[in-house]
C-alpha cells in the first residue's frame, strides 16, 4: 500500500488524531461508547491468565490443548460450531470462529464476540472492528491479509469478561488455529486478551512495547490496546500507533 493510499485511511478515519489530542481536543472523536470488555465499566470476574494457569492444572491443560489436535480447518470450524463445553453455549446466537487469510502473517487476537459479531458469526464487525481495520491499514494491512479471532468463540451475555472456565474450555481452538495458521506474529488486543494469551495478571501498560512469546508454538506476540478502548480513550491511539510500528518491526525481522 502506497504512503499516499495510507495517509487517505489515516485522514479517514481520524487517524490523524494518532497524533496525542489535548483532553478537550476531542471534537472529532467517536462519542459512542462500545461495549468493550476490554474496559467494562463494572468489570465483571475475568480470567487473568495467573489465574487460569492455578486453577487448570498444568497436565490438564496441556491434555485439553491437545483435545483439537489433527483437526484440518474444516473440522475445526465444525467442532467449534458444535461445541457445548461452557454455558455460553446456551446463550449465543452462533459461534464465532475467526476469518481471513488462512496463510495469514499476522494474527490479531481480541477478547471475545460482542452483539453485532454474535448476530453475524465474524469478529470485530462492530465500530471497534472498523477502527481495529483502520488500525490495520495504517501498518499497510488489509483485513483479508491477517486473521483476526478472539479467546472466546462465543459471546458473554451482557459483554461481561470472560470467566476462568469459558477461557479455559475455549483456549484450546485458538491453539489449534495458531498451530494450522503459524503465524509469524500474534497482535494481542486488549487486557483480557494479553492476559489470557500470556498467562498473566500483569496491566497492558506494563506487557505492550516488548516481545512476548506465545506458548509451544513460540510465536512472537505484541500486546496493544483494544480498539473499544480506543474509541472511549483517543488520547491513548498515540500508544497504540507506537505499538503497531513496533509489532509490524518485529514482523519484519522474523
Ligand atoms: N471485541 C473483541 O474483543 N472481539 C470482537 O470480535 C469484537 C469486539
């Protein structure tokens, strides 16, 4: 993508508010406010990573991550759309699996589904997925380039943040995915992800701006703010501009 065509995304989307905006230099910023997990006002009890790594134990969890191992694409989609191992099952419209380049470089990985992607079955299709799209092309990435999913297949009634058992139970399809994508870089967007990803209570300030390795697979994970966040916050796309540069340089070294 040419620095013209970008700068055009940038400009289009108020990307030029990148740039740090004094507190009440906001006049362009979005006054919806998302329903993001990734800054419930009223958090409710959410699966730091610390957490989870106490309450499955180790072999268990390595047994559960294997529980999707062998399974193609096809198979993993339809094991995912069958599933019934948390009580999130019941109160979905459907599940949301993931979409995009299944050779994908790049795979951004959010919180969970919220209202709009439960209704369509794709993640990020709300107002935070365009801005997480905006963010994309800012670093010369299309959406259909990268593969974009989340911890939870499913989504928590009423946004709330994912509970210990729903990331546990959900966390193995995402694993199958990484390992039949092999990504060269994981974007990890959001507290509830970072966290969960990385097996940490550790805050998103104190993970973004370093190089995190994902799991077995080992592969390189950057931590930014989720676009939700964003959207309430544009004092922080400063932030998150710094961390897309710095993750699309790691992309560019492995
Ligand atoms: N927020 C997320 O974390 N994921 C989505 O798919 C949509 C909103």
């Amino acid at each position: 993508m040419n620095s013209q065509l970008r700068r055009e995304y940038l400009d289009a989307l108020g990307l030029k508010t990148w740039t740090l905006r004094t507190a009440h230099g906001t006049a362009d910023a979005p006054s919806l406010v998302m329903a993001s997990r990734a800054t419930s006002a009223a958090p409710a009890p959410s699966a730091p990573a610390s957490a989870l790594a106490a309450a499955v134990p180790a072999p268990a969890r390595d047994v559960s991550a294997m529980r999707e191992a062998g399974l193609d694409w096809d198979e993993l989609r339809a094991r995912v759309a069958a599933c019934t191992r948390c009580s999130l099952s019941a109160t979905r419209t459907q599940t949301v699996f993931g979409v995009g380049n299944p050779h994908a470089d790049w795979l951004i990985v959010g919180e969970a589904p919220g209202a709009e992607e439960d209704r369509r079955g794709e993640p990020f299709v709300g107002r935070a997925g365009q801005l997480l799209n905006s963010m994309l092309h800012a670093i010369g990435l299309a959406r259909e380039q990268v593969y974009i999913a989340n911890v939870l297949k499913c989504r928590p009634p009423g946004n709330r943040d994912p509970n210990l058992t729903e990331a546990a139970e959900c966390l193995p399809y995402l694993e199958r995915q990484i390992a039949l994508l092999k990504p060269k870089i994981m974007l990890a967007v959001g507290r509830i992800a970072a966290q969960n990803l990385l097996r940490t209570d550790k805050t998103l300030g104190a993970l973004r701006q370093q190089v995190h390795r994902f799991g077995l697979s080992d592969v390189p994970l950057v931590v930014t703010y989720h676009p939700a966040y964003l959207l309430r916050t544009p004092t922080e796309k400063r932030k998150a501009w710094d961390d897309l540069k710095f993750a699309r340089d790691v992309a560019s070294r492995v």
